[in-house]
C-alpha cells in the first residue's frame, strides 16, 4: 500500500516569499520615517517652525491629492485576480483615471488658493510646487503588478533609490541658505525618478500587457473612485484634514508641531498595513476558491496586526514620545503629549485597514461612505471646539476619537461590516492571539516531523535477506 505524504504547513495566508515580500515594504516605511524625521528636524532647526508647517501643509495636500493612487492599485489587485486576460485595459484605466482626477483635485486646489491666500505667498508657492508632484504618478499603477508577483523588492529599490537621492537634497539645502521652497522641489524630482524606474522595470519584468485604452473601463474605474478614495484613504484624509486646520485655526507653528509629532506616531503603523498588503492577494484568491478557508486565515492575519499594533503602541508611548523633545530641542515639548494621544488608536488603525480591503472586495461602499461622514463631522466639529484653546494638542485629541470610529466602533451599526466588527472585537486579546500562533507553529512543527520521518522511512534502503 502506498503511502501520501502529509500536506506542507501552511502559515497565515502565506509563503516564505510572501514575508520576503513583505519585509521590502516594510523596509521602504521605515526608511520613509527616518528620511522624513530628519528632514523634519533639519527644517525646524534651520527654517523654523514657520517653514516646517509651510512644508507640513503641503504635504498634507499631496498625500490627499496623491491618495487617488490607492484606490486605483486596490482595484487592479481585485480585478485583475478575477480577469487576468483584461490586465493590460485595467492598467489602462486606472492610469487614465487617475490622472483625471488628480488633474481634477489639483485644479480645484489652485482655485482655493488663489480664492484664499494668492500665489504671492511662499505657503501657497510651496504647497503648489508640492502637490504638483503628484501629476508625475498616474503610472505609478503598475505598482499593483509588483505587489500581486510578490516582486515588490524591484520597485522598493527603485522608490528607496530615489527616497534617498531627494531626501539628502532635503537635509543639504537648508542647511547650505536655501529656502523652503527649494526643499520643496525635491518631491517634484523624487515623483519622476521614482515614476519612470517604475515604469521601466514593469516593462522588462511584466508579461509585456499589451495597454488599449477602453474609454467604458475608464467610466467604470472612475464611478468607484469616490467611495473608495473616501474609503481607502480614512487615515490620511483625517490626519491631513486635522493639519490644515491646525494651520488655519492655531497659525503655522503649532501646524508644524503636529506635523512633526504626528510623522513620528503615523508613519510606523503604514509598515504593519504594508504586512497586510503583502498578504492581501492571497487572501483575495482564498476568497474566490476556499470561502471557509479565507474567512479562518483573515480572522488570524487581522489577530496577528492587531497584535503587532499592541507593540507598537507601547514602543511609541515608552520610547518615541520621551525622546522625540530631547531630538527636537526647544520649542517642541508638547510633541511628547501629541505622540502618545495619536499611537493609542494604532491597534484599532489595525483593523481599519483590514476593512478597507474587505469594504472594497465586498463592494462596502454605502456603510463606508455614512461611516466616514460621520466620522468627518465629528472631526471638523472636535477640531472647531479644540484647536483655538489647544492648538495641535486638540488636534491629536480629535483624530483618535475619528479613527475609533472610523476604523471600529462605526463598523458595529451596518448589517453588512458587524460581522467584521465582531473579528475586531476578538482580534484586542492578545493572549487569545498569542496562544493561537503558538497552536499553530506546534500543528506546523508536528507536520514537518511527519513529513521527515515518511520521507526517512521512503528514502531507507531494504536490506538484502540472509542466506539459509
């Protein structure tokens, strides 16, 4: 009788290529908050607070100009997986689609500024200059290829490259007399290089798609922008919203004060959601094929973020926010207070961004929509009761209570996201978490010794029988 051999483990949704995937994405995040951490203290130190909220307001601007990209790359993961042969019209269109609407959201903000402040100012110039970069990205949609191949390795090399090339114009240029408005000029450079590296490199590694612009994918690609661009940027839109109103209401410094705290509270966590997106389209193909099986391994890969968002939140509070006024000298005290107010919503940050993928692969977009509505009047509200009294510190103070909203008590009154609330609710013990990745690394070891041992016994030679 012939022997099967037992399945090979299999760990959360994933391979071991999946968390070599993985770790690049989290390596770019982590060089993106040290890069923009010196910045940050080169600016203030050399140009002051004045300019560092200048620089904070526009770039408050691109990352809500420049989230158009998410939503686009959220899309081609979903429907290339369900039609690969269409993988060249998708690309397509989201590339045109985002060009259109960022054309769109850059024109709006001109009229604004021009409407408000006029082009004679050096915070309208810099945050012109600024957002500008972000009409150099509409290609930047093959970044979806890279991630779905799990060669997301090429194009962290290429960005980082180019991270690390502008980011030490960043920190020279002040330092040698140049204004602000030079630094920001840096992030029009960055755009390009890191767009055409891109792009290059999708050329040589893709399956050479063949781009037809179909003008009917456009139509559709555009009518999901809205709610997902509401959906899959909460985070940013509330952290930069509270920005430019910090400018508005509490003047530029105490804009650069939050600036600065909240790069060093926010921009970790991005790393532990690029863990998730490494995962995601594994997960999006057990969704399609194994129902049951996706459903156990997305309750385990949201446990495991929310369990990473714990550790995050005590490093933040014990080590970042003590350090963070001894770095930034003097001036900058509250920034401690500021930190600790931002990490303490990271585990439940976790979790939203595990349902930004699940309202867009579910089609969520009415529960998202009234979820975020809510969540902005509760933010624009906070921000108007708070920030003349408390300046940056009443920012940070509206933007947990929106993130707990949006990212998790909100989800608990739509019919179609409480079952996901409940995964939520069971993924804060993380004792429970702990105790199911030691389960699963036992059942793991278990496997692989049988395994070792069948192949023995298959490898062992027979013994010749014994003479009479």
């Amino acid at each position: 009788m012939t022997e099967t051999l037992p399945p090979a483990p299999e760990g959360l949704a994933g391979t071991r290529k999946s968390g070599k995937n993985a770790a690049w994405l989290v390596l770019e995040r982590l060089l993106h908050v040290l890069v923009a951490f010196v910045v940050s203290i080169v600016v203030a130190r050399s140009l002051g607070k004045e300019d560092l909220g200048s620089l904070a307001i526009g770039l408050a601007f691109l990352l809500l100009v420049g989230s158009v990209i998410n939503p686009a790359v959220q899309c081609l993961l979903r429907d290339v997986i369900a039609k690969p042969a269409d993988a060249g019209r998708l690309y397509a269109a989201s590339s045109a689609a985002v060009a259109i609407v960022t054309t769109l959201f850059y024109l709006l903000m001109g009229a604004v500024i021009a409407a408000t402040m006029g082009f004679d100012s050096t915070t309208a110039i810099v945050i012109l200059v600024v957002v500008g970069s972000a009409l150099l990205r509409p290609f930047n949609v093959v970044d979806a290829w890279f991630k779905m191949e799990l060669q997301s390795r090429v194009a962290v090399q290429i960005r980082v490259a180019a991270l690390l090339l502008t980011g030490a114009a960043r920190v020279a240029l002040p330092l040698l007399g140049f204004s602000v408005v030079a630094v920001a000029w840096t992030y029009v450079i960055e755009a390009a290089l890191a767009g055409v590296g891109m792009w290059i490199a999708y050329r040589r590694m893709s399956d050479n798609h063949h781009w037809a612009l179909d003008f009917s994918r456009v139509r559709g690609t555009l009518k999901e922008f809205l709610p997902l661009l509401v959906t899959s940027s909460s985070a940013l839109i509330y952290l930069r919203l509270d920005q430019a109103m910090v400018g508005w209401l509490s003047g530029l410094s105490e804009a650069g004060l939050f600036a600065i705290a909240s790069s060093m509270a926010e921009a970790p966590r991005f790393a532990l959601l690029a863990l998730f997106l490494s995962v995601a389209p594994r997960l999006l193909k057990l969704k399609n094929s194994d129902p049951e099986r996706y459903r156990t391994e997305l309750i385990a890969v949201t446990k495991v973020l929310v369990l990473l968002g714990y550790l995050l939140t005590l490093g933040l509070i014990f080590i970042v926010a003590p350090l963070a006024p001894v770095l930034l000298g003097p001036g900058f005290e509250d920034t401690s207070l500021i930190i600790v107010l931002l990490a303490l919503p990271t585990p439940f940050v976790c979790i939203g961004g595990v349902l930004l993928f699940i309202t867009n692969w579910d089609r969520l977009y009415r529960e998202a929509i009234v979820r975020n509505a809510i969540g902005a009047v509760l933010s624009i509200g906070l921000n108007f009761a708070l920030l003349p009294a408390y300046g940056a510190v009443g920012a940070a103070i509206s933007s947990f209570v929106a993130y707990l909203w949006v990212f998790f008590l909100g989800a608990v009154f739509a019919r179609r996201t409480r079952p996901f609330f409940w995964i939520g609710v069971s993924s804060l013990n993380p004792f429970a978490t702990i105790v199911m990745l030691v389960h699963r690394r036992k059942k793991r070891a278990q496997v692989r010794q049988e395994r070792q041992e069948l192949l023995a016994a298959f490898d062992e030679p027979s013994r010749p029988e014994s003479k009479p």
